[in-house]
C-alpha cells in the first residue's frame, strides 16, 4: 500500500452493545481526514471495472489498466492528465464503504447490498452524515474504511483517489419504528433524508425506483 501511495482498508468489526437482530444503528460520521494532511494518493482504471467498460454497448476503444499517484494537501489533489496536465481537485475525504454483518454468511467488503450496506462509495459519507442501518447479528458488527479524497458522482474508471484517513463516528441502537422510513440503509444530512439502494448488479433505475418507493 506504501508503493500505491495510501490506501484505507475496511477496519473492524466492531460491536456495538445493546444492537440485536431486528433493530437498526445510528452511525453519525463527526469527522474523515486525511492521514497524513498532506500527501500522496492514488487511483487508476482497470480493465472490465468501473463505467469506462467495453463489454457492453461502449463508443470506445478498451481503456488501458494504469495507476496513478496523486499527490493532495489540506484543500487540493494534483491528478495528472499526461502530457504536463494537471487537474486541480478539491478533497472532502470520505468513507467508501461502511457495512454491517449480513444474516448469513459472509460477503465480500467491495459488494453492495440494502441487507449490510457495503462498498456503495457515496460521498456523502462524510462528517455530518447519519446512517441508519439494519442489525442483522448481535452487536451489528460495524466495519468502515475504504477512503477516497475525492470522488466524482461514481467511480467512472472504477477507482476515485485512494488515501489512508481516520474517521470519528458514534453510534447507538435506535428502534425501526423511532426512525421513520427505514426499509433500505438511509443516509441523512442536514440538507436531505435519502434511502441508499444498493443491490449487487442492478442498474441505475432499478436502484431509483427501490429508493423512491422507501422514502414515499
């Protein structure tokens, strides 16, 4: 990970008293930084990840599997463009992928699922945010990690910019019926009360639809 220039994986999991199988947690997110302030990152395109794929209906030829370093302070990440350009994007460092245990057995941290959560890469997953999320095994057994720097609406090329963080969040067991709308994982701000639909390998407007009808 030193070589790829930062990297955070899912760290946990944690058990959280009183959350039993039936209820829901509260995760409210206090801070995501960057460790350390100031450094190098990294992200890249891979062959068949990401939206950039030519398996389907693509306009292009394949992409080229590369890797980038980036390096970012406080306020600003340098992504390189080739041929001497460079591309100034602002960070707000949050986290990929937070999940909590699935009924059964187990599942891969990069999967997605409305039953744990996952790897959903939203970044609104930062300080501020309340997740709300199933209870699926005594204690919930919350992980979290996977962080970015920045990050576009998706990972277009299958990867935003990769860096190590620390994260500040506390939780507490909350009653379905005391949180309102709680069929699929929420993600609440100050600004917006929105339901996360997830499900491994479904589209964007299946994932819409299965939203929309939670919040109605």
């Amino acid at each position: 990970m030193d070589r790829l220039g930062g990297a955070c994986p899912v760290t946990g999991p944690l058990y959280l008293a009183g959350a039993e199988p039936g209820g829901v947690i509260e995760v409210r997110i206090e801070r995501v930084s960057a460790s350390p302030p100031a450094g190098r990152g990294w992200t890249g395109v891979f062959a068949g990840f990401g939206a950039l794929t030519h398996e389907a209906y693509s306009l292009q030829d394949p992409l080229d599997p590369v890797s980038t370093l980036v390096d970012y302070d406080a306020d600003t990440a340098l992504l390189g463009l080739g041929g001497g350009r460079v591309a100034r994007l602002p960070i707000r460092p949050f986290l990929g992928t937070v999940g909590v245990a699935p009924r059964r057995e187990r599942r891969m941290s990069f999967s997605q699922s409305p039953e744990y959560l996952g790897d959903v890469d939203l970044p609104d997953v930062t300080a501020g945010a309340v997740l709300v999320l199933p209870v699926n095994a005594p204690g919930a057994l919350l992980s979290l990690g996977d962080a970015h720097a920045a990050q576009g609406d998706g990972e277009i090329t299958g990867a935003a910019i990769g860096i190590d963080a620390e994260a500040e969040l506390w939780c507490v067991p909350r009653d379905p019926e005391d949180v309102g709308f709680a069929g699929l994982p929420q993600l609440n701000t100050a600004s917006f009360l929105g339901s996360i639909a997830g499900p491994q390998g479904k589209d964007l407007t299946d994932c819409a639809r299965a939203a929309y009808h939670d919040c109605g």
